[in-house]
C-alpha cells in the first residue's frame, strides 16, 4: 500500500515525545520502587513539597491531570498514610490536601532523585534547558 509521507511513524512528532516520555518515566520507576511511591505520586509529592494545604482543583492543574485521574492516586497515598483529605471549612465542595508527618519525611529520601534520574539522561545542560523551554512552549505555558 502506498501511503502519505505525512502518515509514516517518523513523520509524527507524537510519538518521539511518546517514546521519550515513556523513556523517562522507566528511568524514574527503579529509583521510586524503594519509596513505595508511582511516577504519578512522585510529581504530585513534588508540587505538595513546594506548597501543602492545595485543592484538588490546584493540584490537577499544576499536574495538567483531571480530577478522574487524580482521585483514584490521591486515595492510595492517603491510605499510605503520605496525605490526608479533608473538606474545605470555608466550601464543603472543595477538597484540601496536606502532607502528613510521613509525606513530608519521604522529602528527605527523595531528594536524591533528579541527580539520580538526571545522570541517566545523556543531554548536555544546554539542551536540556532548550528541551524544556521547547516542551513548554507545546503545552502552552
């Protein structure tokens, strides 16, 4: 069958950012494994260790995820005992998250992750900031 150029996988740019996307998060899967924490937790742990006390609502948008996604995560790590849930005084609709004592203590195990993750990545320091700023530019930030 003859197909458009347009149509061939090494003509998407879908996919190298599936594939590098994918690449990435395995690399992060082994250095999560002993915290007993998913990728997903991770960059929501990351967003709650830079500001505790968010809405449901922040937290999925920071993390460019929708409140579906999101729930079924947040009620696993509070039965972790890394989080707790609770009803905002001021609007019963809205959802608080905060760390507890055990989600803010994962902090300290965690921070050698972006030196152990980042030595994987062979990009020199320059593509890696261009890489960002390009991959933030697509996502409209």
């Amino acid at each position: 069958m003859k197909i458009d150029e347009s149509m061939k996988l090494d003509s998407q740019l879908c996919f190298p950012l599936y594939a590098a996307s994918r690449k990435i998060v395995s690399l992060y899967t082994p250095v999560l494994k002993p915290l007993g924490i998913t990728y997903t937790q991770y960059i929501m742990f990351l967003v709650l260790w830079e500001k505790d006390g968010i809405t449901v609502g922040e937290l999925c948008r920071r993390l460019m995820l929708d409140t579906g996604t999101v729930t079924p995560m947040l009620k696993n790590t509070e039965k972790q005992g890394f989080i707790k849930r609770e009803r905002s005084k001021e609007d019963e609709r809205v959802v608080v998250i905060s760390l507890t004592d055990e989600g803010r203590a994962l902090y300290k195990k965690a921070k050698t992750i972006p030196s152990k993750v980042g030595s994987c990545i062979r990009l020199e320091k320059d593509e890696a900031i261009e890489l960002y700023r390009i991959l933030y530019k697509l996502l409209g930030e």
